[in-house]
C-alpha cells in the first residue's frame, strides 16, 4: 500500500517538474517569437524591391 501512496506522490512531482518547464519553454518561445517577428517583415521588404524591379523591367 506504501508504494501505491508513493506512485502519485512521484507522478505529482513529474507534473510540477514539467509545469515549471513549461513555463520556462513558454517564456523562451515568446522570446524567440518576439525575435522572429521583425525578420519576415524584412524579407517582405527584400521581395518587394525585386518585384517592383520586374515589373520596371
């Protein structure tokens, strides 16, 4: 019977060990989007220069 005490115990322990991971991976993520939003902006700048340059052409 101790040992199935212990199994939800463990398995709780699991659970806020992979919450507070999460958390940190969330807050990354939004660090890395955060990041990565202004650079398909630029490309969509890049592109348009070239598009423009093709219909000149």
């Amino acid at each position: 019977m101790t040992s199935r005490a212990k199994t939800p115990n463990a398995a709780d322990l699991r659970e806020e060990a992979l919450r507070s991971q999460y958390k940190a991976l969330n807050r990354s993520l939004a660090a890395a989007l955060l990041h990565a939003r202004p650079t398909p902006q630029r490309q969509m700048t890049m592109s348009t220069p070239s598009a423009r340059d093709t219909e000149m052409e």
